[in-house]
C-alpha cells in the first residue's frame, strides 16, 4: 500500500509518501512542502495548495491520502486555512476516488513515538528512523506528513470511506494492487498538465 500524508497548512503543507512493506516496515518514497504565497488572496492560495497536491497525485499515485484531522487552536485564523487546506485535500483525493483517513495529532504521536504528547522534535528523530533515513525530515511539515502515512499503514482505520478497502479477500487485493501498478505506469510518462 502507498500512503500519501498531508499535514494541512496555508503557507507549507507537508506532504510524504511511504509504502508498506512487509512484517509492518515502511519504506520512505518522497517528502516535501507544498506552499503558497502569504502575500495573495485566500482563493489564490487554496487554489496554489490544490496544484500543488494534484501535482503529488499525479507523481506517486497512492492507494490512500492520509490527513491531519484539524482540531480548534487559540488562533482562528490559522485554524480556517488549516480546516480549508485539509478540505482541499480531500476533494483533490476524493475527486481521483482515493479514499481519504483522518488521523487525529495524539493518535500519529502515539503510533510513531508511543507517547500521544510527544514533541515536534522526537517525532521527527522516530520518522528518521523508523524510515531508515540519514538526516531529519526538515521542515517540521515534512516530517509530519511522513509520521500520518506511518500512522496509517500501521493504523489504517480513520477512513472517511471506502474503509472496507482494508477488509479485501487476498484476491481483491492482488487484483487492486495489479490496477494500481497499471496506473503508475501510464502516469510515468504523462506530460505534465498546463495551465493557462
């Protein structure tokens, strides 16, 4: 299974991708930020996300899009872009019918460190190393965009639905597996799509 996490935010929304791998592993694929400019209107800046996204989508194809589920903070305002750019994650999911989990912050705290209150920092050292890699995934986005799709290969209810995609007969999955493989490859070669 490929995970795509997204961890929602107006000016850097952190997107990773891992695949499983056997006997509960996760094997590191991609990492990155997807932002817009602080300085242009909120529709121009959804908008920025949006392709930034459906660029990631295009690119690595997951089986399931992993997001933070957004909760109240003392700041409204960075609450609202958060809550719209976790929307727009989804509509850019659901519109490719790739099911969509939500995964609450204590619960990828709990799934990657052991602690539901763990810091920014220890998450990002168990991400470095439960994926093997040589260096923290920096920024801090990144690294939790890569701790949900760990969260969710490891604890993959959530799903908003499509949810009885984890409850497939042996067979089903082959064949949803052979599918998906057929789709990366014809997205390999695919031009990239203009806008204008």
């Amino acid at each position: 299974m490929r995970v795509l996490g997204v961890d929602p935010g107006l000016t850097r929304c952190g997107v990773g991708v891992v695949d499983s791998r056997p006997g509960r592993r996760a094997a590191f694929v991609d990492v990155g930020v997807v932002g817009s400019d602080p300085g242009a209107s909120i529709d121009l800046r959804l908008l920025a996300v949006a392709d930034g996204l459906e660029t990631w989508m295009d690119r690595h194809v997951p089986d399931v899009v992993a997001v933070e589920r957004v909760f109240a903070q003392h700041n409204r305002g960075t609450v609202m872009g958060t809550a719209q750019v976790a929307g727009i994650a989804m509509l850019v999911a659901a519109r490719r019918g790739v099911p969509v989990a939500m995964h609450t912050p204590s619960e990828v705290k709990a799934a990657v460190t052991g602690s539901g209150r763990a810091g920014k920092e220890q998450v990002q050292h168990m991400v470095a190393r439960i994926l093997g890699l040589a260096e923290l995934p920096r920024p801090a986005d990144a690294a939790d965009a890569l701790a949900l799709a760990v969260t969710h290969l490891w604890r993959p209810a959530g799903a908003l639905q499509g949810g009885d995609r984890h409850e497939l007969t042996p067979a089903q999955r082959a064949w949803a597996a052979a599918e998906q493989s057929a789709r990366r490859g014809s997205h390999r070669g695919a031009p990239t799509r203009a806008r204008g």
